[in-house]
C-alpha cells in the first residue's frame, strides 16, 4: 500500500469511530463484528473494500469500547436499594465543603447479605464528617446507588455524557447505618495517583488560601476541581481557560524545552555524539519528560492527545522519517481513537485537533514572514475564526477577545510562569531551611493571583464574550464553510464572502411564538420545579428548581441555558411559588444569567431580595392574545407549601394550571370556591407528586387530559407517590414524569390545537442516554 492509501485507511478508521458516536441506539454487537470481519475478509481480494473494511472497523471499535460501560449496565430495579459494596478509591477526592466526591471502583455488591452481579466504576458523594481518603485504599461502603442518569434539557450540560466519557456506572451517596470498614490502606496499583494526590495535598498546606491555589494544582498535577465557578467564568469569557488545562501546550513546552537542553549538552560529548545523534538522544528525552508530565496529571485525554501527537513527531525524527504535517496529525487521530474511542464525544477533542488542522490549513500553504510577532498575531486570528462555529456550537458562546488576549498570555505563561510553577513547586518538596524554599512557589502564586485579577478586569468587560442561541445545523455548517474560506490564501478569489456565510450565526435567531399561542416547557430540574411559558409578547419562568450549598443551582445550568439556547435574551416575569429551596433555589444564580422585568412569589419577604411583590388571587396580565391569572393565595398570612401562587394560564381555550406545593386543604378549599373555574386541560401536580397533594376533588375540579410529574429519578422520597398515580390512573388520564422522560414541552397554538407533549430523553436519544424503565421502587 502506499502512503496516500494509508492515509485513507487511517481516515476511513477514524470516521467509523466518529460516525458510531451519532447513533441513536447501537445495534447488535455481534452484527457490526460480523459485518466488520466479513468485510475484512472482502478487502484482502477486492482492494475497493479496504476503506468500507476500516470504516466497519473503526465502528466495531467504537461499539466494543462502549459495551464495557454500557452493556452491563447498574440494574434500575435497585435504584436506591440499600446497598453495600466492596472497591477501591480510583481518583483523588474532590473537597465540596460539606462532602467529599470521589470515584470508587467496585468489585463486589452486596443487598441484604446476597452478592448482585454488578462490578465497575461509580461515583460517590460522602456528605458530613467523612475521614480523610485516599486514592488506591480499599473500602466497604453502606451506599444508595442509581444508575448514570442526569437532567435532561434542551441547550444545557449533558450530564449522562459525561458520566460515559469517564467510564462511570452508577452515581450515589453514603447511606447511614452500617459503618463503612477501611479494609486495606495500601494503594494497590494506584501507587501513582497515591503520589499525585501527596503532592495535592502538600501544594494546598504551603497555598493555604491564596487564590492562585486552584491554578497551581491544575498546572502541576492536572486536578481543575479546585476552580470556583467564579474564576472558571473569568477563564472562559477571557479564551485561556485552554492555558490551565494540560494539553498539547503544556506537554510540548515541557518536551520542547528538554529537547533543546539535552541536544546541547549532549552535542557536547564526541563519545556520547558517536554512539547516538544528539537530535536522536534529545527526542528519546523529551518523550520521556512529556510521558512524565502527563502521568504527573494522571493521563488525562487532552494529555493523551498531546501525547501521542507528540510521540508520533519526536518517532519521525528519531527514525529519521519525513513526516507530512497532515500525515502526522492523522496519526496521531488514529492513534488516540485506537486508545479511547470515546473521546471523541469531548468537545476537547474537537478543539485540539481543531486548532491544529485550522493552524496546518491558514498557515502550512503560505510562505512565512519574517516578522515573529505577525506571525504569532496571524496564527491567533486564524485559529480563532477557525474555531468560532465550533465553540457555539459545543459551547453556545466565545470569547470575543481571545485572540488579543491569547496574543500575551500565552508567550509570557510559556516563557515565564509555567516554568516558575513547576520549579517552584519541586523546590517547595525539599525539606528543611525553615520554610525557605517554599518561599519561591509562595511567590509565584502571588504572581498568578495578580495575572488572575487582571483576567478578571477584563473579563468584566461587557463585550469580551458573546452568547448566542443553539445554530441550527444548516446555520451552523454555512459558518465552517465561511470560516474556511476566510483563512484560504489571499491569491483566492471571493475570500470576502466568507462573511456572509458567518454572519447568519449571528443573525439568525430560533422560532418565536405566533400571536395567541402558549410554548411550555416543563424542565428537568431533579426534584424541584422549574416552567417556562412563552408568547410572542413575553416570557414567563415559574419557579427556578433547587439550589444546594455546594454552589450547585438550576436555575444557573438548566433554566438560564435553556432560555439562551431559544434566544430569550431578558424575562419578562418570574413567579417563585413559594420559598422552599426546591422551588426557589435557583432564583440568584438565573438573575445573575438573565435580566428580569418583574419578580412576584408567595412568600416574597423569604426571598430577601428587593422588588418582590406578592401574588394574590384574582391578580393576571395577558400576552398577546395568552391569559395569566392568579387563582391563590387570597392574603399574605399563609406560609409554607399552602402559600405558592396557584397560576392558570389559558391559551387558544386551553388551559395550564400550575399549583406549586399546595397540600390538601387548600386543594380542598380551592374545588369547593371555584369549581369548574379549576378547569384545564394541563395539570402540573402539586409537590412533586407528594401524596398530600393532587386529592380526589381537587383533581376531579380540575379535570385535566394529562398529568405532569416534577420529580426526580429515583428521588428520596420515592415521588410521585404510588397512591397519587393510582389516582390519577383510575380516571383515565394520562401521565407524565420528568424524572424518568426529561423536560416535557407542549405548544398551545391560537386555534387551540397542541402539538407535543415531547419529552426531550427521547426527543434526544444517544446511546449512552439512559432509559429508565418503570416507576422506581426504592
């Protein structure tokens, strides 16, 4: 074969990985291998079958690496279950403030004294005063475990995804009763992350609290968990976050410098040079320094990327083999997919090889000039038209000034302080001289607190970032084409319309609500409360979904984003039903993402925020042709659950009501006062489905044609409670749940017609989606 021919097949490889990643469902294991071998077996008579033949293969990879996680999946019937299990702490614990979260390898389960046939890896939160941990010990652990399941929302994180790109099973917390048993402190095979996790430890007591800490800890050893979501917000709207990630940069600044340092000292000894080239010699020294880094930051996929590319240069030189600069980066391609076929599901991935591919096509082709800061300047701008449709698409923003920002960053964090840092920190390891040489690490993340504050003065600037909502795939691919044909030389004629393809990402915006119709959403906010509604005149959020101590709300990664994604740009309405944190927690961190006209609530002095006013029976407005009226609370002296605002919303002669947490005695109150005025085709039932909610009369009054859930998967309290949906069965309505569907969305057009429901887990299915089967149990 030759080399072009190679190329193909390595290509043709890579694609059968990439494409096995967009199906919804994978099909039989057994048919892609029989399909990949016969092919095979075809190409070595029939050369036209070789590229099918590695496109099958590549394929068959990508299923195979995905059936180790997904094939023996943890059993949804034991969702919850009280457990006990028998592993080994896999990663370096994650310090929340108020828990630790850790991965833990199982080799053994245990329910009621009898063993379930369950092993992997699953990750596991230990809340309150949990020991010190450490990677590599061994431990038996009284647990609740679910399986991988996350909130699932349109234009928000995919949670589910990245539980399978780190190979996890199964999510869970420490249950109390049985004491959980250290059974052996050794650590194993995890000798390495042992080592990595002292080192963590010794860097946060010379740090203390300084808040470079963070930064220091990622650079050294690759753990970002240290980052608050402040200063990783800072990083992002600023495009360095890439800086304090170990990757290509890090990984061949290090190799890089050692390369140049052997081939000098070695070029020095004529023995030495006799008995291998001094390039040789250096090539074989930075490959190990680089393998050192990255071990140092427990090879992480951008590090194993950055590796293998590395290698893939540092082998041609050392063989003395002329390697074509795509020719490399397809090798290196092929060779991280052979490694982990599914890494190409992170949006890394796409934006190192990327980069590099933009960097090949702007700059391979052209002469170079003379001037090392115009081409460093040329280089930023091409790879930041380069990658601009790819980060809103992965990201939904980009950094507006990345490119100048980059342009100083990066020299003086290459030339300066990622050697202060690593120095620093190997000096801070020597003992004694009275703290003296911890003094240098001290300063050096002073340094960086210092780089840190102006980072953030410029990421306060109002346009250094721009969000837009999700592009549409055809808007999407005009702009890579635009792209493209922005960075083709200059002797190419019509570059300029180049922007004309790019502009409707900027322009375009999604579909809006017609005059006298109503888009709900019911969002999947875990076990909580989030509705959107919108108009053509307005937006209307009700309730925001729970927030946490941990700094976790929704109202921040699921409401906000969602809105972004559909182009809400300002709310014109907030209803908090009432207080409670399931409800309310999420309101700061969506006030803080979106601005909003008018906040009312139930309990408006518990929010503690100004401009609260209260909402009262009676109380409405009306969007374009869409009726908003309040049917409860009547005064202000309610508290608690009975004192959510009772919201029905009629659009088209169709109706919503949206009740909050009111428990029985008001639902009682509210049939016998308003009778068939409760009508509506849409109930959302009250408290999550609680069974002090949703009572025979109140759900007789309202009558609904379906009946909708927010609750979430396998949930504590086991919502919605078995005699709730029993109750709503009888009747013969139909019934929805977020926990085990996702976000739920109906459109109520003018003439009353509705299309949906839909519900996003299967509106959205991927293969490593999880699909919950029936109502959990535990």
């Amino acid at each position: 074969m030759t080399r072009p021919t190679l190329a193909r097949v390595g290509l043709a490889f890579a694609a059968g990985v990439m494409l096995m990643q967009l199906l919804p469902r994978f099909p039989p294991l057994t048919w892609t291998i029989a399909a990949a071998l016969l092919c095979v077996a075809a190409a070595w008579r029939w050369r036209a079958l070789r590229l099918p033949a590695a496109l099958l293969l590549g394929a068959c990879w990508a299923q195979w690496h995905a059936c180790l996680i997904l094939c023996v999946p943890f059993p949804d019937a034991l969702a919850r279950a009280p457990l006990m299990i028998e592993g080994r702490v896999d990663s370096i614990p994650s310090e929340l403030g108020h828990a630790r979260r850790f991965l833990f390898a199982v080799d053994r389960v245990e329910l009621s004294d009898e063993e379930i046939p369950f092993t992997g890896l699953v990750r596991l939160s230990w809340y309150g005063d949990a020991p010190p941990l450490r990677v590599g010990e061994r431990w038996r652990l009284p647990v609740r475990l679910k399986p991988r399941h996350g909130l699932a929302n349109p234009g928000t994180f995919d949670y589910e995804r990245w539980l399978f790109e780190h190979g996890v099973k199964a999510t869970g917390n420490l249950r109390r009763g049985e004491a959980p048993a250290r059974l052996d402190a050794g650590p194993g095979r995890y000798g390495l992350d042992r080592l990595r996790q002292d080192l963590a430890n010794h860097l946060a007591l010379v740090l203390a609290e300084r808040p470079a800490r963070a930064l220091v800890q990622a650079l050294v050893i690759g753990d970002r968990s240290g980052f608050d979501q402040e200063q990783w917000e800072i990083l992002t709207r600023t495009g360095t976050n890439h800086l304090v990630a170990i990757s290509g940069l890090h990984v061949g600044l290090i190799a890089g410098a050692l390369f140049i340092l052997v081939r000098w000292l070695w070029s020095r000894s004529a023995r030495l040079t006799m008995a291998l080239a001094a390039p040789r010699a250096a090539a074989v020294a930075a490959l190990i320094a680089a393998l050192g880094y990255a071990a140092l930051a427990g090879f992480a996929v951008s590090t194993q990327r950055a590796l293998i590319m590395l290698a893939v240069v540092l082998a041609a030189l050392f063989w003395l083999r002329t390697l074509r600069p795509y020719h490399a980066l397809l090798l290196a391609l092929v060779g991280v997919l052979l490694v982990d076929p599914g890494a190409v599901l992170a949006a890394g991935f796409w934006l190192s090889f990327g980069a590099v591919a933009v960097l090949l096509y702007s700059l391979g082709q052209r002469l170079p000039r003379r001037d090392l800061w115009t081409r460093w300047g040329h280089a930023q701008w091409a790879v930041a038209i380069g990658l601009l449709p790819l980060l809103f698409l992965l990201f939904g923003r980009a950094s507006l000034i990345a490119p100048l920002v980059n342009l100083v960053a990066v020299p003086i964090f290459s030339l300066l302080l990622l050697p202060l840092v690593l120095v620093s920190s190997l000096l801070s390891l020597l003992p004694g001289f009275g703290g003296v040489t911890q003094w240098p690490l001290q300063w050096t993340a002073s340094l960086l607190g210092w780089c840190l504050d102006g980072l953030a003065w410029i990421a306060a600037l109002p346009w250094a970032a721009i969000t837009l909502p999700a592009p549409a795939p055809g808007v999407w691919l005009l702009a890579m084409a635009g792209a493209i044909l922005l960075l083709a030389p200059r002797g190419l004629p019509g570059r300029w319309l180049g922007l004309l393809l790019v502009m409707p990402l900027f322009l375009v915006r999604p579909p809006t609500p017609a005059e006298g119709e109503a888009w709900f959403t019911l969002l999947d906010v875990g076990l909580g409360l989030a509705v959107v509604v919108r108009t053509q005149e307005g937006t209307l959020v009700y309730d925001t979904g729970p927030g946490f101590p941990s700094g976790f709300n929704t109202g921040s990664t699921v409401v906000a984003p969602f809105l972004t994604a559909q182009g809400v740009r300002a709310i014109e309405r907030v209803v908090i039903s009432h207080a409670d944190r399931d409800h309310a927690g999420g309101l700061v961190g969506l006030l803080e993402r979106i601005p909003v006209a008018h906040l009312s609530s139930g309990e408006p002095e518990r929010l503690g925020l100004p401009g609260v006013v209260p909402c009262r029976a009676g109380e409405g407005w009306d969007w374009s042709g869409v009726s908003f009226r309040f049917l409860h609370p009547e005064d202000a002296s309610l508290r608690g659950n009975d004192a959510s605002c009772v919201l029905r919303v009629e659009a088209g002669g169709r109706a919503i009501l949206l009740t909050g947490d009111i428990e029985a005695r008001t639902e009682r109150r509210l049939a016998r006062a308003l009778g068939d005025a409760l009508a509506s085709d849409i109930l959302v039932a009250g408290h999550h489905g609680s069974a002090t909610s949703t009572q025979p009369e109140f759900l007789d009054a309202v009558a609904p044609s379906l009946v909708l859930f927010a609750s979430g998967y396998a949930n504590q309290f086991g919502f919605p409670a078995a005699v709730v949906r029993e109750r709503v069965s009888a009747r013969g309505i139909a019934m929805l749940d977020t926990g085990l569907l996702g976000a739920i969305d109906i459109r109520i057009q003018a003439d009353g017609r509705m299309q949906g429901p839909r519900a996003w887990r299967e509106v959205n299915q991927r293969f490593w989606t999880h699909r919950p089967t029936g109502w959990p149990t535990h």
